[in-house]
C-alpha cells in the first residue's frame, strides 16, 4: 500500500508542496526518487530539503509498506533505529516489543505503543496488526513465511537504497 506524501508522519504541507512540484506524490515516488544517494542529493537540492529529512521519510515509507504500520508506527520504528522491511524481520519481535517502548517512554511520539492493550484501532493501520505480531511473534512468523514479502511486492526500491548507501 502506497500513502500519500503528506500522510507520512514529520513531511508537513509546505514540505508535501515542494515534493509535490517536484513530482513526488506518494510513498512509492518517494522511493523512487531516493533510491541512490545521487537520486536524495538532487532531490533535496530541488525541494530545498536536507537528505538526512528524506532518508527519514524513506525509511518510513518502506516501514509503512508492511500491512499493520502505519504513520505513527513508522517514525516509532525509524526513531528506533529500524530503518528497513529487512532490518524489522531480522529482529526479535520481543526486542523490538522493548526497543519500542524505551523510545516512546524517551521521545513521546505515539500516545500508546503497538501491543498497549488500550491501543485506539485507529492509531495504527491495520487494525494493530503490529501489535498483534511484536506481542505473539506473528510479525517475525509472517516474515518469514513470505507473508511480508508478498505484502511489499513489486516495490523494492527501499532495500535497493540501503543496499546503496552501505
């Protein structure tokens, strides 16, 4: 699923207006146009954005391309330090359960966490289908039986910017 640029948690409308005119207006051109590190450098000279604010934004666009993360999730994810599809399914959903709260508890940036009996269904796209999966290990099982893969499939461009700025 593909959200509008300006549903993407920290891209505020003056922001959104400058991708707009540059002709990104949604998750999978944002992708695309920051695939390499060249391809963020000429858009953020373009835009007048820096490419440390669209390598965040990248990173919760791939985040939000798993079903159950949506905008809220996806900067808690990024500002945790995972940056990728890859990087959340290589980790233990418990870790991730912990690693989560210590940086909401820190930064405040969501008003309950994936997994918060109390969670509001409509804080987190998906119906808390991440909380679902951080708190039984669905996340991790739905990884790794191809489930994630099939729900990002035909947009790879996150994983081929990584694999390009290492």
């Amino acid at each position: 699923m593909t959200y509008k640029i300006d549903k993407i948690e920290g891209i505020a409308p003056p922001f959104a207006e400058r991708l707009h005119v540059e002709g990104v207006h949604n998750g999978d051109d944002l992708l695309t146009r920051c695939d390499t590190e060249e391809g963020r450098r000429q858009l953020a000279a373009h835009a007048g954005l820096s490419t440390e604010e669209l390598e965040t934004w990248m990173h919760q666009t791939d985040l939000m391309r798993v079903s159950g993360i949506g905008s809220e999730s996806g900067k808690l994810l990024e500002s945790s330090g995972v940056q990728s599809v890859t990087e959340l399914r290589d980790r233990k959903p418990e870790n991730v359960a912990n690693l989560l709260h210590r940086v909401n508890t820190d930064k405040k940036l969501t008003r309950a966490l994936p997994g918060d009996g109390g969670l509001p269904k409509r804080e987190f796209a998906g119906d808390s289908q991440l909380a679902a999966g951080v708190r039984g290990n669905q996340l991790a099982a739905g990884v790794r039986g191809n489930q994630l893969a099939a729900g990002v499939r035909g947009n790879q461009h996150g994983a081929r910017a990584l694999r390009a700025r290492a």
